[in-house]
C-alpha cells in the first residue's frame, strides 16, 4: 500500500510540474464528446471562460451546455453566428467578453467567421475525425468505412479559412477492424483517444511546444455530406464494396435498398468466411441474386460471388427487427409483466425521463430517437440500466430494434426470462465418418465467440499420424489474429459480462461445459485419436475424462476463493488491520503441448477460468482440432464472447508473439527447456508478466531385489510406455538391482512382444503411433545415439514397416551415466535401463546434477 502510495504521489507532482502553463479557452461546439474535453480541460487545471454552443432542441439542453452551466461557466446559445456572410455583431461582442487566450473547438455544426477564428491570442484549433489531407469534410468516419481504409484516425490541426486544410498539430491513428461501423470506430477510438489528445494539443500551446505542420496536397481527398437520398445500395459490386458500404452508413444515415416496394435500411454488415448456411431466398431489387435470410441473419451476394451478412432491418415507418424475423415480423405476442418485471419497468421509465428532460411523461408510445435521444444516449441507458436494473446487460442494438417505450419494456423482460438468446454459433466444420459416428471438426480460428479464418487466410495441414494422410486444413494464426484474441479477451474482462459476473455464476458455466465436455466424449475421444493417435480407450479415460474432472473440480472453487488478514504490530496507531483480497489477474495467454491436447488444455485453463481471467490460448500446431471443438463447446455452455479464444498456428509466431504481448498479465506454458527458457525472458522483457513454466524431465525409477517381480515389470511397463512414452512424468531412466536385473529385462521383452501395435481406434490396441513425424525420427536419432555411445539394444529401435509413424517399443541396458540416453529425455516408447549393485545407487556428479535439474525444471 505505501509503495501504490508513493507511486500516486509521484506521478501526481509530476503531472503538477509539466502543466504549469495554463489558458483561458473559449470551448465552441456541441454533444458529448465537447463535454468530455471540457470537463478534461478543467480538470487539467485550465480556464474554461465561455462556452458557445447551439439552443435547446426540443426543450433538451445540449451535454457541452448542461456541464458548462452547473460549473457557473458563462454559456452562450446562438442559433448562427453570421448572415449574409458577415458576423453578426452582437454575437461578435457577446464573444470577445470572454478574454479567450485560445479557441476550442471539439465538435461544431455551426459556421465560425474568421474574425472569430483569429481573435485569441493563439487562434483556434479543430478536432477533425480522419487523417487530414484525407476524408476532408463532414462525414469523415464514413467515408474511411466506405473506401475500405485499414487504417482510421483524427487530427488536430489550426483552423484557416480553407475547409479541413489547416497546418495539423497532432494526429492518431489506429487499425479498421473488418466489421467496425461508424458507432464502433468512434467509441473504440475515436471518442476516448480523441478527448485526451484535444488536452495535450492545448497544453502544447501552452508550452509553446505545438507544431504547425502544413497539410500536402497529395493524397487529399473532399467527400460530401452522406443523406439518406444517396446511401442507396449499387448491388453490381463485389461483397467487400457492399459490406464496406453498408457499415459507413451505419447507423447514419442508414444504407437501404428496395424490398417489396419499401425502402428498407440495412445495419451490423459483416463478411461471410464461412460456408452460407440454407435459409429462406428474398427478392432485392437490382441484386445480383436474392438474398437468404436465415436464422443468423440476411445474407447478400456480391458480384464475386463472395456474400456478407446483415443482422438488422429497418422498414420506413422506422421499425427495426433481426433480419432473421423478416418473414416473421410482428407475430411476436405481448408478454404480461410479473410483479417483479412491473419494478423494473418503473425504474427503466425513471431513466428515460432522467435521459429525454424534454419529454413531460414517459408513455407507452414515447419514441426514444424521435424525443431527442442521441446515440451517446443509447450508451448511457444500457449503462444506467445495468446498474440499476441488477446487472441486466443490454446491448446498443437492443434500443435500436425497441425505440417505443412499450416495445422496450417488451424486450428488456424476454432478456430477464431468457427469450433471447446470443445468435446462434456458425461453425463451418470438417466432416468425417469414423469410429462409427459421424465426426464434425472446427478448423478456425476462434475469436471473440466466432470462428474465423486468418486475417491473411493462410491454413496448413493437421495430419493422422495412423496413416500420414490429411485430416483436413487448419487455420495459421498471424499476427494480426493474436493481437485480435488478446483484445476480444481483454474486452471481455474490463468491459464484458465475465468481469460483472459474481463467481457462483462462473462456477455454473463451468459446470455446464463439463456436462457437455461429457455428453460429447466419444466424439472427443475419436478427435484425439485422430489428430494426436492416442489410442481410443485410454483418450475416452484419460484425455477426455480427467478432462472433465478437472473442469467439475474448479467449478467448485469459483465462489471458494478467499482472501486473508494478516496480524500486524499494535503499537500505534491501535486497531491496523492488514488483508490480502485475491483478485483475477486479467488476460492470461496458455500455451500447450501435443502429448495430451484436450486434458492439457483443461489443467492450465480451467483455474485460469475459475479465478475469473479471461484467456487466449495456442494450442500445439500438430493437435489443434480438441482445443477448437472445446471452443465451440464453450459457446453451448454459455461462455460470453471473448472470454475462451484459440488460436491455431506456429510458437514462433503466435506463441511468441503472446509471450511478448504487453495486455497479457500471465502466461502458462508446457513443453521444452530451450522454448521455456526463451518465453521466461521475452515475458521479463516486455511487460514482467507472470509465468508458469512445465519443461522437461528426467524421472528415475529404482527397482531394488527385495521387489515384487510382477508388479514391478507392470509399473515399469506403464512408467515407460503409457501413451507411447508420450508423458511428462514418464520414467525417463530405470534403475534395476543387479540380483533381478536379467529376469526384469526378459520378462519386459515378453510383455512388449504381446503387445498389439495398431489403429489406435481399434479397441483392442495397446500402442498407437508417436504423435507426429518429426518426433517419429527424433526418436529413431535418439536409439542410433544410444547404439553409437555403446548402450545394448535389447528390443526395438525401429520403426514399425507399416503407413503412418509407429515406433517399437524399445529398451536399452547396460546405459552409463556420462551417455546421452542417461541424460536426455525420450518422450517416446524407449526404456533406457542402468543395473546397480547391492542396494547402493551412486551416481556420477554430472548425471545427477541433471537430473535434479530437470526434475526442478518440471516442478517449476
């Protein structure tokens, strides 16, 4: 607490020590977004002298003005500021009243003179939404959408009389996602980043510090104001120019298209990467072909033959609805309210009236846009209604699809009975007829609760190591699919239902996909035969059941969690109290291996899932179909989006990237000392993020003379061969006293030659294949090793004369302690045997040091 202390203090006296030049600014503009720099520049410690912004609308006072006005800040309301060209004298007085050393002006409607503009001291600065000289004009954000940018931004720059062409101060930038909309670019980053750089333009004006860059010319750009008349679709376009279209117009002014004869307004466009699911055909006018609405949404065809999908419709008398309901609208039936829904509708209609002042009475018919209401409005009536209303989520498309109050309350209570559920997970699976069932395999990247294809569509081969033939094509994660998992993930703790949600409800979830993890083990199992040749009945126990034991045991610590309080000294001052509050870390990256996908996968996240982080984790790149058929799972069992995502694809791009990522506060990780060794340090240097490393063993097994002969040969066997010696706590060296040495050999040897060797599906099989073929022929290297250094080759050694990588089950003796089988780890089928004498082990230094080393590296 006082090293927190002491942190707050110094960043606090070094922020009093920067902004020590202060100004007295005149703030011209409207909305929100004024507000926000105006209480910022306040707080920053400058003057705000005077506020000019537009009248009352409908009786609703503008936000910029309502602050300005209970700060006792002078506020001026004029309808214009000139007529017929020149400035209107009395507004010019009312102004320079003010002694404003600088012109602010956020966001502003109204034509501003000249005169008005050079007056200050220091002039005027304008906030602009795009990266001036592009997208000059009113409808920047637009236009960046509709041309397909990927790359998005504002300006500040000094206002001249040109439009949008003064000398720029600062700029930011940030990528397009490829479904942002107006509304997501501008609260993503437009709206928040905005603000804070309108702050540190102005005090680099005050600093003297403020650079006048003039704009080029090349690469300018002036687009006109978007209207409703000329945001009509041209459907002769590919599907990206349709979806870009359609999401620069969203929500304002709305791109619309003919249906029936009525115009009908399209809204929430995303590319369609996966197949087109069936749905029921609509006619369009003037589209290359109808459309499909179907129960995710309408689906539209480019003339590319690609398609995208629209989640709402809106028809001209301005009613909106999923387009999934088109054939069905307004058979929904009027639902009666219970008693504890009638309160909740009390308390809605309070924060309508609290949002649209204008508006006398709340009734039924209150339209919330045709009142006044702003789009910033619908952000502060979903917030407002998850506190009030018991943490009720809605989300801003909700209040777009219910604008009447009668038809809100309607939704907010199917919301509360469970009537409207998430849209329905649309997985493009790969198909397969095996083990008698029919097989159905993600191949995707999973990302923030969808199944995607990589950003730049790359996809490599998983491969049945039973045969070496193709299982199908996976997505290889890039760079840009990462950075995207991380973000949904960390979207998904600090804003998100999961980071709302109490831990009994975690526990739930939890339980609930172990039921599912269950009820679909067969499938499950089959998959890890399939991708890792994990024999059939030991995945159906051990892959797949440990699985969902572990799953139902840290569904049982979610609400377990607890603090401590800590005894401390008395003396003074009395009654200290000092305790600890255990807290979820935030994003968590996991990283696993190949030997055990699915039961791996369970071990490191469900405790991340249980103490309430989110995660984002790369599954091995030879074993991924588990990890995404689990993801899918999640999505059944009701996991919000973002919280579980996966991510296919290589360590050295992915894995490392995460272990560098400066959002992700943990990262667990499974699999070799040299990787371990480089994730420990590219954690340390990007942000000291936590870790949990697994690496590699070298576990001994002693067999004294004094043994049961039997059982010790059984344990040795399983030691050694369980899962193909594909295992961490495998017994990587036998120890065999020298009275039993020969008999325990002779008797391994019998038990491996009655061993069957085989289609890891078939249920008779004990040993299926190694797991991939570059660990096939890392193991064959390993037994040349073994055979070069003077080690006897009892059995085994080779690989088996049959498709696909099956290795014998080997064993080795007379192995000293200086060579490399000693010292190494297998992680295959290889019994790497040592004979002692007379109850006494020694060991050389060497061998034991590495031992004990690997054996710390495990533990670790």
């Amino acid at each position: 607490m006082l090293w927190l202390g002491s942190q707050a203090l110094r960043r606090f006296s070094t922020r009093r020590a920067h902004f020590k030049n202060k100004l007295k600014l005149a703030l011209i503009g409207q909305s929100l977004f004024g507000q926000e720099v105006y209480s910022h520049l306040r707080k920053e410690g400058h003057r705000v002298v005077g506020v000019f912004t537009v009248p009352d609308k409908d009786g609703k006072t503008d936000p910029l003005a309502l602050a300005a006005e209970k700060d006792g800040t002078p506020v001026f309301k004029f309808p214009r500021w000139r007529v017929k060209g020149k400035t209107i004298k009395e507004v010019a007085e009312a102004y320079k009243s003010v002694g404003a050393e600088l012109n602010v002006l956020p966001f502003c409607t109204q034509f501003i003179p000249m005169d008005v503009i050079d007056s200050p001291k220091y002039g005027s600065i304008i906030y602009h939404p795009s990266i001036l000289p592009r997208h000059r004009g009113a409808s920047a954000i637009n236009w960046t959408l509709i041309m397909g940018d990927k790359k998005a931004g504002f300006s500040v720059f000094w206002a001249d009389d040109g439009l949008d062409t003064g000398p720029i101060l600062l700029q930011k930038s940030c990528d397009v996602e490829p479904n942002d909309t107006v509304d997501a670019l501008y609260n993503r980053f437009l709206f928040p980043e905005g603000i804070k750089a309108m702050v540190e333009a102005v005090q680099l004006i005050a600093d003297g510090k403020a650079p006048r860059i003039p704009q080029p010319e090349e690469g300018a750009t002036y687009e006109g104001i978007q209207k409703k008349e000329n945001a009509e679709i041209s459907w002769d376009q590919s599907a990206e120019v349709l979806h870009n279209w359609i999401r620069g117009h969203d929500k304002v002014p709305g791109a619309w298209t003919e249906i029936n004869g009525q115009m009908v307004t399209f809204y929430g466009s995303s590319l369609l990467k996966s197949s087109v699911p069936s749905g029921e055909p609509l006619e369009i006018k003037g589209a290359t072909k109808p459309g499909l609405v179907t129960k995710n949404g309408l689906v539209l065809f480019g003339n590319d033959g690609k398609a995208l999908m629209v989640r709402n419709l809106q028809f001209e008398d301005g009613r909106m609805i999923p387009a999934s309901q088109y054939f069905s609208a307004g058979e929904t039936s009027v639902l009666e309210l219970t008693a504890e829904e009638v309160k909740v509708a009390g308390t809605i209609k309070v924060i309508w009236a609290g949002i649209l002042s204008n508006v006398p009475v709340i009734e039924d018919s209150t339209d919330f846009f045709k009142s006044g209401a702003s789009s910033m409005d619908v952000v502060r009536l979903v917030e407002e209604i998850r506190q009030k209303c018991g943490g009720l989520q809605l989300q801003n498309e909700d209040v777009y699809l219910a604008t009447k109050f009668e038809d809100f309350i309607q939704k907010v209570v199917r919301k509360l009975r469970g009537e409207e559920s998430e849209e329905e997970l649309v997985v493009d699976y790969v198909s397969k007829e095996v083990n008698e069932m029919t097989v159905k395999m993600p191949y995707q990247c999973f990302i923030n609760g969808q199944f995607t294809d990589a950003d730049d569509g790359k996809t490599y081969d998983t491969i049945n190591p039973t045969d070496g033939s193709i299982i199908c094509k996976v997505s290889y994660a890039s760079l840009v699919d990462v950075d995207k998992a991380v973000a949904a993930a960390k979207d998904a703790f600090e804003n998100g239902e999961w980071g709302r949600m109490n831990a009994r409800e975690r526990g739930r979830l939890m339980y609930r996909l172990a039921d599912l993890l269950e009820e679909n083990q067969e499938e499950l199992a089959t998959i890890e035969a399939l991708d890792s040749g994990a024999v059939y009945t030991l995945a159906l126990k051990t892959h797949i059941g440990m699985s969902v034991q572990t799953f139902r045991y840290f569904a049982g610590w979610c609400d377990k969690i607890q603090g401590s309080t800590i005894p401390i000294n008395q003396a003074r001052p009395n009654r200290n109290l000092t305790f600890t509050k255990k807290e979820p870390l935030g994003v968590c990256a996991i990283i696993i291996p190949w030997n055990y996908p699915l039961m791996m996968l369970a071990w490191k996240s469900a405790a991340c899932l249980a103490a309430g982080n989110t995660l984002v984790l790369k599954p091995a790149q030879v074993t991924p179909l588990t990890a995404l058929k689990f993801a899918e799972l999640s999505v059944k069992a009701g996991f919000p989006k973002g919280v579980i995502n996966i991510i296919p694809g290589s360590g050295g791009i992915a894995g490392q990237r995460l272990s560098e990522h400066p959002d992700i506060r943990k990262l667990g990780f499974t699999g070799s000392t040299a990787i371990g060794k480089q994730i420990m340090k590219s954690c340390a240097v990007s942000n000291l993020k936590k870790v949990s490393l697994e690496l590699g063993g070298k576990s001994p097994l002693i067999i004294f003379n004094d043994c049961e002969l039997d059982k010790a040969v059984r344990m040795g066997m399983g030691a050694v061969f369980f899962n193909k010696g594909e295992n961490c706590i495998a017994a990587g060296r036998l120890f065999v006293e020298e009275a039993i040495h020969d008999e325990f050999v002779t008797r391994v040897v019998e038990e491996i030659k009655k061993m069957k060797i085989g289609d890891p599906l078939d249920r008779s099989t004990d040993h299926g294949p190694q797991n991939h073929k570059a660990h096939l022929e890392k193991l064959l290297q390993y037994c040349e090793a073994g055979v070069k250094e003077g080690a006897t080759l009892v059995y085994g050694g080779r690989q088996v004369q049959r498709p696909g990588f099956f290795m014998e089950p080997t064993v080795f003796t007379d192995v000293e302690d200086h060579m490399y089988l000693a010292k190494e780890e297998s992680f295959g089928p290889i019994m790497v045997i040592s004979k002692f004498q007379n109850g006494v082990l020694q060991l050389t230094k060497a061998c034991r040091d590495e031992v004990i080393c690997q054996g710390q590296e495990a533990t670790r």
